[in-house]
C-alpha cells in the first residue's frame, strides 16, 4: 500500500544489494570512483550549470544493477514531493529561493497548474505538499484547475488534514488569473499529456517549464540522446566506462500495436540492442541475461510499458498486450516506442526482500531528497512506475550531498551521492533539452 | 559545560518566554505580525538581496525580550558551525554552493585561514565543520594558519574524532599558498582583531569576507547604524514601530578604562540611552528597569562587556572592572566604546530556568539554522557570549524557513521563523557594510 509523506517510513537500514553478484564489486568500484572525484565533478557540474541552467524542478527514475547505475525516466512535472523526508524541505524551500530569484526576481505571485486528475490522494498531497513549499519559500501561491468543467473554486481535503482550493484559471489577454489573483509566474505541475493547452499558448507570464517540455512535444528518447552526450563528457572527466551509467537505447517512431504496424522496426531494434547489451555484459563478465524495455517515446506515469527478452515476444503479443501499449495516460495513442536497456534493479528492502528502485528530486541545481519505490510484488527487471501498482515510499534517511569519505563507498551517505551525482547528469540532459527547445520558436 | 556538535543536545521542547510578562502578548504580535506579512517580507529580502549581495556567512546573536526581539552583535567570520543540528549541514552545503557560484565561478580551491588559538577545542570543532561542509559543497579546501612560529604543518586531533591540518600560509608575489596548493579563493574565518596581516595585503585572489571587514577596521556603531536604516525600511514596510527590532544605542569615541579619560562622555550617554529606552518602555507600559551594555566599539568575543543600569556605575568602576573593560581579544586596546539598549532575554531552558539566546546561522542569503546559548549562572540582563563563561548550545530543534500558519504564532517554526527575519535584517545591514567598505580603497 502506498502511504502519504506524514506517515512515509523514514529508512533505517539501507537497501541491500542482492542477490550477491560476481560483479558485485564494480558497483563499490563505480561509488569510489564518483567519490574519488568529487570535487572535479562538483566544479565540472557548477561550469555546466552556468552555460545551461538548471530546470526549475526534476525527478529522475535511477536503477541500480550493482555494476550499473542509470537512470530510466526523468520528469520534469514531477508528483512524490509528500514522500521526501520532511528533512528535504527546508532544501526544497531555499533551491525555490535560488531559482525564482534567478528565472524571475520580481515575482511575488504564482499559479501553480496541477493535474487534472483530482481523485489520486497520492498525487494531491504531493501539490499540497509543493506549494507549502512555494508558499514557505515567500510567495502567494494559488492552484489554477485546467479541468475542463471546472466552473467555480472547488476544496479538496486530503488525508494529511491539508486541503487545495482549486480554481477555475481565466484567460484576460496575454494572461491567466484567477479571481483577484495576477500571478507573475505559472508553474507547471501538468505534463501536457493530452496537448498544449491553448489558454497558456502566447502569455505574457513567465511558464516554467516551458510548455514545450509537455509530454505532447518531449520524447524520451531525445532526453536519452542528450543525457548519452552528457555521460560521455562526464565519462570522459572521471576515465570511465560511460556504459556504467547510461542505458543504451533506440527507437521506433511508426508504430501501431492494434494494427501490429512497425512491429518489424521493434524486433530488428530490440534484437540489435540486445547483443549490444550482451557484448558488455561479456566484456564485464556480467552472468544476468539481457532485457529490453519498450515503452512509449512520449509516455509518462508509468502506461505503455513492457519487459522484452526476445524479439520473439514483441510479435508474439496477445490483445490484452497490445491494448496494455496502444495508449498511455488519458488516451493518448503510442505511434512512437524507445527500448530501453534494461536494467535490473538489484536493491532490495525489507524480510521480503521486496524490490526498491530509488527516486531522485530536484530543484533548481540542487538535490534535495529521494525515496525508494518498494515493490513487494516485482520482478528486478520489471518497471516499478506502472499504472495502478501499489509501492511503498521510503524517504532517504540522508541527504545526498554528504558523502562521508571515512565510511564505505556503498555506505549510506556514499551510494545517496553517487545518485545525486547521476540524477543530476540526467538534469543535465534536461537542461540542454530546455535549452534547446527554446530556441525553436512557438508557433 | 560546553559541548561539541556530535554530542550537541537536540531540544525536545522550546525554551519559554518567563517570567509571565504584563507585555507578554507583544512579542506573540511581532510573531503574529511577521507570520501575516511573510510574502512581502520575502519578496522586499529578495529585492534587498538583488541590490546588496548577502556576505558569505555571519551568525547573528539575538535577544528575546518578550516585547521585542533584536540583534545584539553580527559576526562576519563565524564560529560555533558545530553546535548547529546535522539537519542544518545540508543546507549550508547548497547555500555555500550557491555563494560561491556567484562570487567566484571558475573556484575550485579554498584556503581556509581559521583564527591562531589552537587550544580552544570548541573553536577548532566549528571549523573542523565548516571545513566539511566546504569540502561537500565540492571544493578541495585546506586550512592555512596564520601562528606566526608555525613553521610546519600541525594535525590537531579532536574530540569529534575528527583532526585539522594546519599549514604554514606562504606569499609568492601577490597570492598566497600552501605546499602544492595555489587556491582561488582565500576564506577568513579569523576576525583580524590584531589588524590587518601584511600576508593577506593586495592578493590577485578572492578574500572572502574582505579583510576591511575584520574587527581591526571594523566598528559595532557603524554596524548598527545600517542596521538602524535596516530596520526603519523594514519596520514602514510592515507597519511596526522599529523600535520592536532595533536596539537603541550610542557611542564614546575616546575613552581609556584604565586612565579613567571619557567618562564623562560614557556617563552622559548611558543617561541619555536610559532615559529613552525608558520612554519606549512607558510607552508600551513595560514595566522593567531599563539597562545597557557598554562594550568595545571593535570588540568580539564577548570580551570588553558590562551591564550598566545608571550612569553612576560608570564612575564607580573598580579596578579590576576597568582592567576587564580596558582590553579586548589579543589584548587589544579599547578606546571607542559602544552603549547599546539592554535587550532582557526572558527565553528559559530546562527545570533550573536558565537563560538562553538564540545564535542564528546564515551562509549567503540564507539562514541554516540556529542554537541557543544556554547559561545556567547569568542573569536575563547579561551578555551571556563572555570569555569563560562556560553555555551548553542546544541546536534549534526545526529549521527557520518553514512558518507553519496553522499553528500559534510564538509555536516552535514560527518563533525560529521570526528570529530567520530579524537575524536577516542584520545579515543586510552587515552587506551594506561590505558594500561601503569596498567603496573605500584600500591603502
């Protein structure tokens, strides 16, 4: 059962790595290394963040394999704020300070957009939980409904005895308000799953994220052709494999699961990625037996997604299969696929020894906190962000800027930077995405 | 007993405004006050910010009256890193970050020059902690000690478990270094109380905070004085009589203790500051014997300090409080002297009521957190940060960014939120300070 951030359990003991692996080693090796460099990373880091800023906020999905750290999914609207160890938060606060001062120093006001979906109490508590934060940080923060039939203020009361009042968000010229409210700024907490909303089209308010980044215009695998570029110059920083971090990929982009169009296109795909996977699993000595994710290029939240093994199994889907890929969140058909390397996910919680793939947040360039999704009911080679799978949260116990060079490299303090290290990698990406995007002129 | 921050007691339960004051209610309004006007106080603290950069770090000793809450002395190379809770190293990581990107980007080595008493274990704690928090924020830091008869390096073993390495500072032309070790920034932490060290003169580095900042240059009146301003643009912001914050104060230029010269001018001071402070506290209807501290002008430590209730004490010095009032740290002269309002501090910790004053912590324009000084054997109108005088620091228990409007306004976050906005109001006055002084050309 998934629980809220004011019962979130606080870990006391770490998840382990299991089972033992003949390469167990590397992965010690691949934290020493990152703690080794630490400050040729951190200076590395701070000259990347002056010539491409950090987005305003991020979640990246990291799996770890033991000899493998990488991350498989970065958000950039990102839920789960409620379940960061309540210790994040003045982090949270103060990286808001950092970024709102830069992104837009006069602000006083700001719209915050969620979801529309008001019946998740997990992801509400998550907007609640975000805007204490905006609100503690020093602004007036109100949350603007995009639900279409939204026609007056609506109070939602949360189990955490907090409540949002979701207003209707009005169009006045080149802006939005709500009643007696002109914000300076619209944040958005709304991936844009379904399109552009044409009420945020052309405003004269600052959007961040730019709507561009919405899932109707990202695709995960221009996020992954980023981030391989930026694993290759950190790779190169550190003298490493950038293999150990970076998930190899490629991708279909005419495909139909109903009509079994571009089913070709997927087998010769995943069929390469898999020997490709096999020659380093060689190279390393590595016994597992390779695994592909294939997934929606623009999907989000976890629909759309499926473990492939062989080339065999993409044409041998059943219906209850491709009907499962067709569509991702509200509907939205899949006509472009990545496949992803997969990468088992090794740690483990729990005397059932349930599966545990960690969660990284930040904002602005700052990591502020992360909790593991527990699985008691996954495979280590199954997605663990799937529609309507139940996890249990668990906040890091620790922040992950204080590696503590005395202890173990796996210790504790030690593994929660080495993902504060790849998670901001993978913020990286994003930022050169943003930057990118932005370039391209909104028609 | 002192303790170090390892073992730095957590508080379970806030000291207590006592005794019941008749005017108890005022400080629950200057809370109440603050908590109602948090948007523009943060949104008019960024603007500030924008104009006056912050100083690289200060703490802030405060008093709590009960009917008001006011800084009573800034510290721009702060010690006491150590009593602060762990949850607050983490943001002095990112605040430092945050600095440091701003002041010198490309930076990669600091040399950190801690003050030259290598006995106090409780001074050397804190920068044992602040050498950690620079080495996490991903700087290669080393300490630099100025001891003139250092000749090689020293390791200084600590309680903590933790050790300093302390190396002779060496001049090659105009930077200083250590053996193999050529840094971009210099950071003081030692306030220069014995005057300017020709080592550190016309440095192609960064000296961050400028030696024209140490107490060789450096006056409280001229401190307060900013402050003053400070505190008359905040107080028209919010619709407060200044008075709430700022304490009053004066000061005698040409005083010698021991020679008994500048009485005459002290006498007339402490008459005048008396008899206003008393007017305030009939207009407020408070009903307290008005008193003031009369300490040196460029004075630290706590050293060079008394309580005077009327200005015939100041005549009727004995000679051992003249020898105490004569010298300052390092056995510096005291010739200008400051009168500053008594502040009362009716905050109590524990079952033997004892005195406590809260010392707020910021890094760049944040605030990290807090302790309270706690002293079981001095009075509520004493300076309770005196030399030998032994205090028990008790980390404030939550952070000072996170007011929670659901609760009384004088509850735990909102008190510590309160005392982050005053501690910030002298963090200001402190940058117009830097900013005038690097107006000033150095000789």
């Amino acid at each position: 059962m998934m629980i809220h951030a004011s019962e979130a359990t606080v870990l006391s003991a770490l998840p382990n790595l299991t089972p033992p692996l003949a390469s167990c080693g590397s992965l010690k090796r691949l934290e020493a290394h990152l703690l080794a460099h630490q400050p040729s990373i951190e200076h590395w880091l701070r000259q990347q963040w002056l010539q491409t800023p950090a987005p305003f906020y991020a979640s990246v999905d990291l799996r770890n394999a033991g000899f493998k750290i990488a991350p498989v999914d970065t958000n950039l609207f990102p839920a789960g704020f409620n379940n960061l160890n309540t210790t994040s938060l003045p982090m949270c606060i103060h990286a808001v300070q950092s970024a709102l001062s830069r992104l837009c120093s006069t602000a006083t006001q700001i719209l915050l957009i969620p979801e529309n979906h008001t019946r998740n109490q997990f992801y509400l508590e998550s907007v609640a939980t975000l805007r204490d934060v905006l609100d503690n940080a020093g602004y007036s923060v109100r949350l603007g409904s995009l639900i279409p039939d939204l026609h007056a203020p609506q109070t939602v009361n949360l189990p955490s005895g907090k409540s949002l009042y979701l207003e209707p968000v009005m169009r006045e010229g080149d802006r939005v308000k709500l009643q007696d409210f002109d914000p300076c700024i619209v944040l958005l907490n709304n991936d844009l799953s379904s399109g552009r909303p044409a009420i945020l089209e052309n405003l004269s308010q600052k959007v961040i994220p730019p709507l561009s980044l919405g899932w109707s215009n990202r695709l995960k695998s221009e996020h992954f052709t980023h981030y391989k570029q930026v694993a290759q110059e950190f790779a190169q920083l550190i003298s490493l494999d950038p293999w150990f971090i970076d998930p190899l990929f490629s991708y279909c982009h005419e495909v139909d699961f109903m009509k079994k169009e571009g089913e070709a296109c997927l087998a010769a795909q995943v069929e390469m990625l898999l020997a490709a996977i096999q020659r380093k699993y060689d190279e390393y000595g590595i016994t597992h037996r390779p695994f592909v994710i294939v997934k929606a290029d623009a999907g989000s939240y976890g629909m759309g997604v499926m473990t492939v093994h062989s080339p065999e199994e993409i044409q041998s889907l059943n219906r209850k299969q491709r009907t499962r890929m067709a569509a991702t969140k509200e509907g939205q058909k899949i006509t472009k696929a990545i496949i992803q390397e997969g990468v088992y996910t090794f740690e483990t919680w729990g005397e059932k020894n349930s599966v545990a793939e960690p969660v990284v947040y930040m904002m602005d360039r700052f990591v502020v906190g992360g909790f593991y999704r527990v699985h008691t009911d996954r495979g280590v080679n199954e997605n663990l962000n799937a529609p309507g799978m139940h996890f249990e949260p668990l906040a890091f116990p620790e922040p992950c800027c204080m590696p503590d060079k005395k202890q173990d490299a796996d210790a504790c303090p030690n593994r929660f930077y080495a993902y504060g290290v790849i998670a901001r990698l993978a913020l990286l990406a994003a930022a050169r995405e943003v930057a990118e995007t932005e370039q391209i002129p909104v028609l």
